[in-house]
C-alpha cells in the first residue's frame, strides 16, 4: 500500500468536522459545536467518535480507506485532527475577553512580541500551535470496537488503535508532564520554543537570534517554566483479568498513560476497558545500557471506561430503574434476590439470603465525636469439604461492584494489606495497596481461610473492625483505608466437621477473629436419601445442558442484580423503637442459652444499632 498524502487526509479530517451531522438532530453539525465550546473555554477535549466517523466514511466518496489508515496509524491521525480543528476553531467572542486567565493574557503577550519583532536575520520562528491549542483530541471507540485480551496484543499492533479490559493494580500520582518547553535567552531576551514529543529532550544549546549570532554570544540558555506548557500525567498500571490467564502462566500487565481530563478517572482495584495507542518506548539513562536494543511498550490512552461500576452510575438510565421498580413490586422479592444467586448451585437458600445481605451492606454510623462504626457485614462460611464454597465466593466476585478473589495460603500479610514498592517513574518509594485495599467499598473474598499462616491472618483484625490499614515502614507512615466486607470459606479442623466434638473446637480459628464476624455459617454434608437424590438430579442437569434447572420464575441476571445492589445501598435504613427492644432481649437470650449449656460464649455485641 502506498504512502497516504497527509496533507489530503488532513483536508478529509476537516470535512467531517465541518460537515457531520449528527441523525437524532437534523442539520446541527455536532463537531463544530464542540468546537464552540472550546473556543469558549466550556470544554478541553475533543471527542471523535468512532463510530461517527465510520458511518461518515461509508456515505462519503473517497473515504473508503480512511477509516483502517486511522485505526492502523492512531497518533498521526489524531495530530492531523488536532491540526484541522486548530484551523476551524472559532475566534474567541469578544464579549469573553473579560475571562481570560493567565494563560490567555501571556499568550496575547507573546503575539505582540512576536509581531514587533524584526530580525533581519531571520530568527522568528513564530509560536508553535502546539503552544496556543487549549484542548486533546481523544478517540472514542464504537459499542463494535473488537475487544482484545492483553495477552493477544503483539509487535504488529505497534501504532494501532487497541481496545482491551484489565484491573488496575497501581495508579499513579498525577504529574506535570512538559509539552512546549520555553527557552530564555540571558543575553538578548530572545524566546525559543521547542516541542517536547517523547519522555526526555535535548534542549537547545544556543541562541539562534540574530543578535547572538553576530556577536558570537557563547552563553546557556533556561528553561522559563512559567512560559512552557503543561499538561497532567499520570500511569496507570492494567493487569489482564483472572479468567483470561491461561492455565500454568502467570497475569501479564502493562503501562496505561493518562493524560488531560482522563486523569484521575480511575482508582485501584477499578475493572477498566481501555481503548489507546500501543506504542514502543526506548530506555533512556541508565537503563538503556543494560536493555541495549530493547523497547519497552506501553499504551496512551485515549479513552477509560469503568466496566462495572461501584455507585449508582449502574442504575442511571430509565430503563433500568424502570425494571428495578417492576422487580420491587413482587411479593417475594427478598428470596427472588438470593435465588437469582448463583442458581447453578443447588440449595443453600438461607446462605444465599445472608451473600445478598453482605452484598447490600449496612449503614455505617460516625458519631458525634468522631468514632465510625462499621456497617460493612462480615460472614464466614464453614462447611465440609464440596458444599460449593469456593463457587459462593467466585460467583459473589463477578456480581459484587467492586470484587477481590484470594486464598489462604497464597496470600501474605503484605499481600492483603500494603507493600512499598519503588517508583519506576521517580524511583521514590511508593505504598502499594493489597487485596483489602484494592477491595475498599467492595467485597474481598478469601478462601481456604484456615489455611492461613498465623501471622498472616492477623493482619486481617485491623481491617475487620476499624476497617483501616496502617503502614509504618521505609519511612512512610500512613493510614490506608480499607472499607470492605470480608467473606471467607474455611474448612472444620478435622477436615469434616465432628459431630461429637463442640463448635469451638471444630472450628480452628482464634477468639479474637472469629469475634469479628457478624455472621458464621456451618454448612455440613449431612447424608440424606431425599436430598441426594434432588442434588444428583440437579448436577446431572447442570453438566448436560449447561445451566440451571427452571426455576418457578426467571433468575435476575447479574447486571441487574449489580444495579439493584447499588439501588439498595443508596437508602439508609433504621430499626424502629419496638424492634430494638426485641434484639435486645433476643441477644441476651442466646448468651444465656449457651452459659446453661456450659460452653464459652460465641455471639458478641460488635456493635451498637442507633435509631
């Protein structure tokens, strides 16, 4: 394929700006308002649309192949667009000059300079657009962009546009990143600017005006920071999701750069879809030595959605919302919710009932003089050996909004809660959050619990009750918050539960964690005609056709599961005065039942309900 002639194709990117109507509104040219409101300092990014610009290019003759020469050579595009919407951009309405900021006022500073100036020798090199250009170009992908694994993104994706789904595992602080750097002169006063494209740059050494150059003028210029041009920074690192691994390697990971507006857009532990540029990176410094000809990869960013959301965003549309009241108005709405739990897995109504308490949470109380009580429900799931634990906790993972899986035994105290790690960027030592805080206004689940090392697990009494992380080390002393419920599946000390021995003894955990948990379930494999006969006919089911049996209604599927949860979570319920009177004396009862029975008491009070 030939060459295409960039300077025809950047006439193409302005004849869909200038021409593209949207079909909802006819004859409003959507582009152009954008560019409106940029003018008018209401906006700082431009956003192509995807499939806009595919639906323009199929009604549009000559624009067969600009499409894939976009998708296939991202960054070039995306500089022809920012070069033609620079030359489309409307002047500045003169009712507005009263709002210019600082920028503005020192941008029109310079252009008079510039204008004034007359070097005979020619060193006016004028103001880069770069310079003057208040706002990104960002693509934004179609809903049939093709969604890629990141392990399937290779050296032949170099330079394209790609669209992939991770878990941010590290996100960066945001940092000034230079885009024109602005050169004084000490002698003469002359300007220079010069446009930083990569990570690093070699600044220029002399003076090119005339005036330095006649007079043989030998000195350094510096760098005028307040006149360079900034833009916000940050990386962010994605790791590829669980299930996309394959069976005996390890999650492969990769470097996201965040610039403009999209920065500070996600947090960690945040189930991302990105859509941006692959692109390689040459070490520089020090490293370059060791890599020799090595690149390192990484993606710019170009668009940064969250895949499942932690908040209300779920629910939004009026569809939605519409079919959570529809749902609400069934009489049996409760054990609908925890039926549609994991249908596959036969039984277990009551277990299912408490999952979906856990996954609507509590209220959390702060009182009057600071102290917060928690309202996230802690539950752990004690069972023999093939009551489908483990499945609970998978299954509670995806449905959950924010949702972290571990185990026991592969997982260390720094592992669960924060790890310092140094800065790949500044080489500064860094806290990097673990499970529990990856999982903070989510669910953190944790199988073979018993199976923990001692030390280890007491790192988990922090987070369980006052439900924070401190971190005293490599001279950082912090508090990290870690608002999570934890779910864990542990199995008896004696492999099955002993029917002869007491409760404390099968269940192998200390006092001082079991306390911590609001609700313990123990799910034994008890021998039953009847009910192995209905669980051997209902595997058979699920491993024939591939789902559950019917059930007496349609299960909720897990997207609108999610949304009701989020719906739930907004409401702050409290115990009515006749209610309260009742847990009390209910409690007090259960502590007296088992002081009869001679046993140490296994129900505390954690925590107070206020009404």
């Amino acid at each position: 394929m030939s060459n295409p002639d960039y300077i025809a194709e950047k006439e193409k990117c302005k004849v869909f700006l200038k021409t593209f109507t949207t079909t909802c509104t006819v004859g409003e040219k959507k582009y152009m308002n954008l560019l409106e409101n940029i003018s008018r300092r209401k906006s700082d990014a431009l956003d192509i649309d995807l499939a806009d610009l595919q639906e323009f290019c199929a009604e549009e003759e000559g624009f067969g192949s600009f499409y894939d020469n976009l998708l296939s050579n991202s960054r070039r595009y995306v500089s022809l667009f920012a070069e033609a919407a620079d030359e489309l951009m409307p002047r500045r309405a003169s009712d507005l000059m009263d709002e210019d900021d600082t920028f503005d006022i020192l941008l029109q500073q310079r252009e008079n300079v510039e204008a004034n100036t007359d070097d005979a020798h020619g060193s006016n090199q004028g103001l880069p657009n770069l310079l003057r250009r208040r706002f990104r170009v960002y693509l934004k992908p179609s809903v049939k962009s093709e969604m890629r694994d990141l392990r399937s993104i290779r050296a032949a994706d170099i330079g394209h546009l790609v669209t992939f789904k991770g878990i941010c595992t590290r996100v960066g602080d945001v940092k000034p990143l230079i885009e024109v750097a602005c050169l004084t002169c000490d002698s003469c006063g002359f300007e220079i600017y010069q446009e930083i494209l990569g990570e690093a740059f070699n600044p220029i050494s002399k003076c090119p005006s005339g005036v330095c150059r006649s007079s043989s003028n030998t000195k350094d210029l510096f760098l005028e920071t307040r006149a360079s041009k900034f833009t916000r920074y940050q990386e962010v690192k994605v790791q590829e999701m669980s299930e996309d691994v394959p069976v005996g390697h390890i999650p492969r990971s990769i470097t996201v750069q965040v610039k403009g507006s999209l920065t500070r857009t996600v947090g960690p532990g945040d189930i991302v879809v990105v859509t941006g540029i692959f692109l390689p990176k040459a070490f520089t410094g020090f490293k370059a030595i060791n890599a020799g000809l090595v690149a390192n990869t990484f993606v710019e960013a170009m668009s940064v959605t969250q895949s499942k959301f932690r908040n209300l965003d779920a629910c939004t549309s009026s569809d939605m919302m519409n079919t959570l009241h529809r749902y609400r108005k069934h009489p049996d709405i409760y054990g609908r919710l925890a039926q549609s739990i994991s249908p596959e897995i036969f039984g277990h109504e009551d277990v299912k009932k408490a999952l979906l308490l856990l996954l609507c949470g509590g209220v959390a109380r702060r009182l009057l003089d600071g102290i917060r009580i928690r309202g996230d429900i802690h539950v752990c799931l004690m069972g023999d050996p093939g009551v489908a634990k483990s499945q609970l906790l998978k299954h509670i993972v995806t449905v959950a909004p924010r949702g972290v899986y571990t185990t026991g035994r592969g997982s260390s105290g720094v592992g669960l809660t924060a790890s310092i790690q140094r800065d790949t960027l500044t080489g500064e030592m860094i806290l990097e959050g673990g499970a529990l805080v990856l999982a903070d206004n989510g669910i953190c689940c944790i199988d073979e619990f018993d199976k923990m090392d001692e030390s280890d697990r007491t790192a988990i009494h922090e987070v369980m009750e006052q439900q924070t992380v401190s971190i005293a080390k490599a001279g950082i002393t912090t508090t990290l918050n870690a608002r999570t419920s934890v779910l864990a599946a542990a199995n008896p000390a004696y492999g099955r539960y002993n029917l002869a021995a007491t409760p404390q003894e099968n269940i192998n955990l200390p006092a001082a964690l079991l306390s911590r948990f609001d609700l313990m379930w123990l799910i034994l494999d008890a021998a039953s005609a009847d009910t192995d006969m209905a669980l051997a006919h209902h595997v058979i089911h699920v491993h024939r056709e591939g789902r559950a049996p019917g059930l007496s209604f349609d299960p909720i599927g897990p997207a609108e599961l999610r949304a009701y949860i989020a719906h739930a979570r907004t409401f702050r319920p409290s115990v009515p005065g006749e209610l309260a009177d009742y847990i009390a004396s209910a409690y007090a009862e259960m502590r007296q039942d088992e002081l009869d029975a001679g046993e140490l008491a296994m129900v505390k009070l954690r925590f107070y309900l206020h009404h």
